[in-house]
C-alpha cells in the first residue's frame, strides 16, 4: 500500500519541470552620511572617558582641601606648642600661625566655592590659593634659617647658671658631688629638649613644605585638564579627518 502511494507520488512529481534558480547579488555601500552618522556616533563615546577624568580630577582637588585643612590646624597646634616653650626665635615671627590659618581658609573657601559657586567665591578662592602658597614659601624661608637657633638660656651653659639674674661675685669652685649630679641630670634633660625641639620644627618644615605642594595643587590639575583636553581635540580632528 505505502509502494504504491509512493509510485503515485514520484509520479506526480516527475513530469514537473525543474524550478528555475534565482540567485540576486546585493553590493551593499555605505553613503557618505552614513560614515558620518558612524563618526559622529564614535566621537559621542569620548566624553565619557572625559567625564571619567573630570570626576578624578575633582577628586584630587577635594583630597588637596582636605590636606590643606588639616596641615593648617597642624602647624597651628605645633606652634602653640613651641610659643609655649618659647625656647625658639621662630615663635617671635608667628610663621606657625600665619601659615595655618591660610591653609585653613584656603581648604574652607575651596569647598563653599564648590557647593555654592559665584565669582565672588571664585575670586576668594583664587586669591587664598595664591596666599597660601606665598605663606608656605616664607614659613619654610624662616624655618630653615631658625632651625639650630636657640634662646640664650637654653645655651650650653643653662646648667651652670646661678639662680639670681645678676653677676655672681663669688669665685668659681669645684662642684661637690651632688652639684656635679645635679649638673649631669640638668645637661640631660636639657638635650632632651632640644632634641624635642628640633623634631617639632623639623615636623613643621614637613606641614609647611606639603602645604606648598598641596596649593600648587590645583595648578597642577589645570595643566593636566588642559592637555588631556588638547590631545582629546586632536585625536577628534584626527578620527573625523579617517572617516572622511
């Protein structure tokens, strides 16, 4: 049964003639306007890495505010610390403080200026950029200078001091054991201090020379965006010269 079907079917089949082949060949080229549109489309993915650098370079902009803040509330602790002691000649110009409360104006003023923009923010921010590196550049100047410089009684002969303000009369004499003990601890303690002394005013040459680094901070960032906006631009003008 299922033979006879299928006779019947090739039957059917085999006086038809054989269906003609159509075979239709597209060239596909692109128009001008579409290699623009392309261009255009490829360009629009550029500003994305640019936002990508804005963002890092806002973030470097706060870190530096934050540093400068915190430098400036350091010197200004270190400072009172050494106007207390007043051993060192460096409490008599206030580079401590003057510096300090720059560095802390400058980090205050940065951030209102971001949050609430206005020329007149701007205008203040710019002008405390350029003080705070003006003052960071004389506290180092007069640091520097004062580093081994020490008051007159915290000479070496603090300890073989009398008491009393005026000219002892009384001849010299050998000191008696305790006197030489007393002298010995006095002379230790007393380099103890300078030594103390001299790590506080290295600490504030450090505070001072990253106060200078950090408001040359934005600087830095204006340059870099500059040039990383410059090459962008010719690698613009170049891509769309390519596609053309």
């Amino acid at each position: 049964m299922s033979t006879d079907m299928e006779t019947a079917v090739v039957g059917k089949v085999d006086p038809e003639a054989p269906q003609p082949t159509h075979i239709d060949v597209h060239i596909h080229q692109e128009s001008a306007l579409a290699k623009l549109l392309l261009a255009g489309c490829s360009l629009l993915r550029i500003p994305a890495s640019a936002s990508t650098q804005s963002q890092g370079s806002s973030r470097v902009l706060v870190a530096s505010w934050v540093v400068q803040t915190v430098l400036g509330a350091l010197s200004v602790v270190l400072g009172g610390t050494l106007y207390i002691g007043h051993y060192l000649a460096m409490y008599s110009e206030g580079a401590p403080f003057w510096t300090g409360i720059v560095a802390m104006l400058a980090g205050a003023v940065a951030f209102l200026h971001k949050k609430r923009g206005g020329t007149c923010w701007a205008l203040m921010r710019t002008l405390l950029v350029l003080a705070s590196f003006c003052t960071a550049v004389a506290a180092i100047v007069i640091g520097s200078r004062e580093l081994n410089f020490y008051w007159y009684f915290l000479g070496d002969d603090v300890c073989q001091r009398d008491s009393s303000y005026g000219w002892s009369t009384m001849p010299r004499t050998t000191p008696v054991p305790e006197e030489a003990d007393r002298i010995a601890l006095c002379i230790y303690y007393t380099s103890m201090l300078k030594t103390l002394l001299m790590s506080l005013q290295a600490m504030l040459l450090g505070i001072w020379v990253l106060l200078l680094l950090a408001s040359l901070t934005p600087v830095c960032v204006y340059i870099w965006k500059r040039f990383f906006t410059k090459a962008e631009t010719e690698e613009k003008k170049l891509l769309g010269a390519a596609v053309i």
